[in-house]
C-alpha cells in the first residue's frame, strides 16, 4: 500500500485487524512541524492567469495546511507563522530566529521533522544556512513555489506535500538540509535559483540527491560536505552575526563600493569576481589595503557553474585572500559570517570553504 493510501484515524474504534493495522499506521505516521516564513508558496494573485504578478507572502499557514487534506495521510502535520514575508526580504536575524526554532524543535522527542516554507529568492541561502547551524540528523526540508496557489498550474501544493513527505521520511534521516521543489531532492549546500520564471527553478550543479514521487523518496547519492551533524557551527551559540559584504564585478568597476563597505565595518568583502573568480587590475589595490586593515577578502565568481581556484587568476597566497571555491556569492558571504563568530584567520577560513 502506498503512503497515500493509508486509512483515516475515524477507522480505529474498528476491532477488526484490519482496522487495527490502520490504527497502528495512524500511530506510526511521523510528525512534522511547518515553519512558515512567506513567499509565493503563501502568495495569492488576482486571478488564475497570474502566475507572475501577485503578492507574496498573504495566506497564512494554517490555512495552507487546511487547504491540503493529503497531508493528513502523510504525516501529523502542524504549522507555526515565523515570519509573512517575501525572502528578498530576509535579513541576519531572520536567519537566526528561524534557524534556533529549527534547532529547538529538532531536539523535541515529538518531532521527526521539519518543513520551512520560503520564498524562492533567498531560499537556497536559507537552506544553507540551516545545514551549517542546526546539529541534528531530523530531515530538514526547505520548500517554496514558483507560482502562486490561486495560479493555474500552481506548484506549491505538490511541493509542499513533497516537502513534508521528505521531512517526514526515515531514510531522510542525517542527509542534512534539502530543497524539495519540481520533485526534486536538492542538497541545500549545493542547489540555487537558477531560473526566475519556471517551476524547474531550482538546481545543483552537481546534481540533485534524488527525487520524490507520490509519497517515496528515491536517493541517487548522499552529500559529502560537512553539515548539520558534523558542523563546527552551532546556531544555540549564536547570537550575533558580523558585517559581511558582496562586491560585484563588471566591466569599469571602480573602488567605490570596496572602500565604502569597508568604512561602513565590513568585516570581510565576497568579490563576486568575473570568470574564474578575476579581479579587475584597478581593484586588486583597495581590496589588498582592506585587507591590510584586517577585513578578509574572499575571491569568489559572479559565473554560476564551475569553481574557483586557489592562486590562479590572482596570487592568493601572497595576498592572504580565501577563494570561495563553488560557493556562489551570497552562499560564500554566508559561510564567512560563521567563520567570523569563530574568530576564523584567512587559513581557517580556506580550510571551511574546501570542507562545507
Ligand atoms: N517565487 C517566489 O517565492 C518569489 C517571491 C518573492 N520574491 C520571495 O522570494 O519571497
């Protein structure tokens, strides 16, 4: 019998085996906590042909929870409202108070997994975010839509019912944080938004984990980077994350921007940097004196595939530079802000770059 499947609870008065067995898979059934946040999953658009303009982050949770009766057969399903915003929004500290609700409910014997509803555009940061703070193997399932409920085609019932199933699931369990959209497992580390305007929107360059369909998970490979368990990062002791900034890389780009960030108290700049990571000739100076006033530069690359290496393009060694290797840069700014609450040298930080 397929997940889906399994019989309603009102069967249990029943002293039939059968009936006893659909008790016993009712009992079983996991339990998944729903931490919404906004986005368009919780978006609502004036009519179905919208599928690109409407606004973001409206209906609550309980009522997409209520709207989705399948997800009584998955799992004992309830939700919480963290946030009702759109995530272009999001900020540090939404980082951390969503990442310590993560972390509390996983240590909760009642709680098997977690789902966090979000809006695409700074999902896969969120993701990873999670995947390097929260210390436990509960599956952590991270899931947006591309198109609003009130859309036509509308994907966020299937992906949310996907990300519960998934969270939900024990052969989920220690494979860290996924990004659960399009039928696809995602690892958090490795996936991004790649596309603005398709449901297919999320990928990894190295591939997805594997996929879930009607209610079974089916697994390709595991990631191999650091995460939740095995993380040197601790959401519980954190409180505070320090000032890290992107500089974006273009032809004519100027200093400006380096020197501002670095009088506004950036602690470390990610040069989003042309093709391999490149520096344009004009900007290797003001990123080497940010650099002699203690801010770490991290030389990461504005193409979105392939990765950065060390001491090519420019002498990273000589510089005390850290490449970001594949991190994109607004992942990289991430791990570096981690790395900053461990009073992480420019080695240290090179070293989690290659691990996580
Ligand atoms: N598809 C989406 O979720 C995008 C909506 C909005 N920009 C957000 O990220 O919340």
């Amino acid at each position: 019998m397929g997940i889906l499947s399994v019989p309603g609870a009102a069967l249990a008065q029943d002293a039939s085996p059968a009936a006893a067995q659909a008790a016993k898979a009712q009992t079983a059934k996991p339990n998944v906590v729903v931490l919404a946040t906004g986005g368009t999953i919780a978006g609502a658009g004036a009519s179905t042909v919208n599928s690109a303009t409407y606004t973001a982050a409206k209906v609550p949770v309980d009522k997409l929870l209520a709207g989705l009766p399948e997800l009584a057969q998955i799992a004992n399903v309830r939700g919480e409202q963290v946030f009702q915003i759109a995530s272009e929004s999001f900020t540090n500290d939404n980082l951390l108070t969503l990442a310590k609700r993560v972390s509390q409910l996983a240590k909760q014997s009642d709680v098997d997994g977690i789902v966090i509803t979000h809006g695409t555009d700074t999902l896969a940061e969120t993701a990873y975010f999670l995947s390097l703070t929260v210390h436990t193997d509960k599956p952590i399932a991270v899931v947006g839509s591309m198109r609003p409920g009130t859309a036509l085609s509308a994907d966020g019932a299937l992906n949310l019912v996907n990300a519960v199933s998934v969270a939900g699931s024990k052969d989920a369990r220690g494979k860290g944080v996924f990004v659960t959209m399009n039928d696809e497992i995602n690892t958090a580390r490795d996936v991004n938004k790649d596309i603005n305007i398709q449901t297919g929107a999320f990928k990894s360059q190295w591939g997805p984990l594997g996929m879930v369909v009607e209610g079974k998970n089916y697994w390709f490979r595991a990631p191999v980077k650091r995460h939740t368990m095995n993380s040197e990062f601790n959401i519980d002791n954190i409180d505070k994350l320090p000032q890290v900034d992107i500089v974006y890389a273009y032809g004519s780009v100027q200093p400006t921007a380096v020197n501002a960030l670095v009088d506004a108290g950036a602690k470390a700049i990610v040069h989003a940097g042309t093709g391999n990571g490149s520096v344009a000739d004009r900007m290797v100076k003001p990123l080497q004196d940010a650099r002699g006033k203690g801010v770490l530069i991290v030389r990461s690359a504005r193409v979105p595939y392939g990765f950065v290496l060390r001491n090519a393009e420019q002498p990273d060694d000589k510089y005390d530079w850290v490449v970001a290797h594949d991190m994109r840069p607004e992942k990289a700014r991430l791990l570096t802000m981690l790395a900053l609450t461990k009073g992480a040298n420019t080695k240290e930080l090179q070293r989690m770059f290659w691990e996580y």
